[in-house]
C-alpha cells in the first residue's frame, strides 16, 4: 500500500492540538504560508520540517500519512 503525507490529517491534528498556523510555524521553525500549502496538498515538507512538526505537535510521523487506495493519485 502507497502513504503519503495527508494534508487534511495534518490539518485536523494542528487544530486538536489547539495551534493556529502562525503559532505552529513559529514552534516548528517554517513558514505559515508552508503549513497552509502543506494543509491544501499543493506541497509536502521535506524530511526535516516533518520532524519538527511531529516533534511540537506530540504525534509519529505515521499520524501524518494516508493510504493510498485503489484508484486514488498522487496528485
């Protein structure tokens, strides 16, 4: 089965976790224009910025990732 980084998950935790983009792009050293991209599945972080927000949010990066299925792109 295929993961990606999951842009609506990465969403609903930043908002269980109670940060609004501008206090997590602070906490995790990016940009809050990034995190919107990240959020709206236009882009995905590199290695590094994913570590550091899984490190601030208190998640694995595998809460970060979706399947894939049958049918689904990539893009």
């Amino acid at each position: 089965m295929v993961r990606r980084f999951s842009g609506r998950r990465f969403r609903e935790i930043r908002k269980l976790r109670g940060f609004n983009r501008e206090h997590l792009a602070v906490n995790a050293d990016v940009s809050a224009s990034a995190l919107g991209r990240w959020e709206r599945g236009t882009a995905t972080p590199r290695v590094n910025a994913a570590a550091a927000l899984v490190d601030v949010l208190g998640v694995t990066v595998d809460a970060l990732l979706a399947d894939l299925g049958a049918g689904q792109s990539g893009g």
